[in-house]
C-alpha cells in the first residue's frame, strides 16, 4: 500500500475538508432540532431559521473563498520564510547593539 505524502497542500486539504465536515454535521443537528421542536409549526419561525441558516451558509462559503483564494495565490506555500525574516532581523539588531556597546565602553 503507498504512503500518503504530507505536503503542506494534502494538510491544507485534510483540515479544510474536516473543519466543512464538522460545521455540516453541526448545522444538520440544529436542523433535526429545530424541526422536532415546537417552534418548526409556526411560519414566522420557521422564517427566522431559513435566515440564519442561510447566513450562516454565507459566512462559510465567504471563509472558504477567502481561505481558498489566499491558498491557490500561494500564501501559504512558505509559512517558515516569517519565523526566518523575524529571527534574522533579530539577529541584526543585536549585532548592532553590541557594536554600540563596544563603541560606549571605548
């Protein structure tokens, strides 16, 4: 059986796929709720649910365009390259401190 490479893109993919899959099984559940609840008999209820499950079906679609737009535009193709610029430049400050201390102490 081949081994499944885990590259930064299968990750993405993997927690992508689980984060829908979980927030689907939440909404389906608050849906057989409110459907064998009292409240699925009156019409104005029943209205005040379709608008928020359809906004929060819009909130998901937005974060999934949004997460799906960074990650094929290729924002997360070197998640170290910031960890590296910061200890780098952290680097260089200390450097600097110290050539001033030298010069102090001269």
């Amino acid at each position: 059986m081949p081994r499944l490479k885990l590259t930064p893109k299968t990750v993405t993919v993997i927690l992508l796929s689980l984060m829908v899959l979980s927030i689907g099984i939440y909404m389906v559940e608050r849906s057989i709720d409110f459907f064998n609840s009292e409240f699925a008999r009156n019409e104005s209820d029943f209205r005040g649910y379709l608008v928020v499950l359809f906004a929060r079906l819009f909130m998901i679609a937005g974060w999934l365009a949004i997460i799906l737009g960074l990650f094929f535009k290729g924002h997360f193709r070197d998640v170290e390259k910031p960890k590296v610029d910061i200890l780098q430049l952290h680097e260089k400050i200390e450097k600097q401190e110290r050539e001033r201390l030298k010069k102090v102490q001269e």
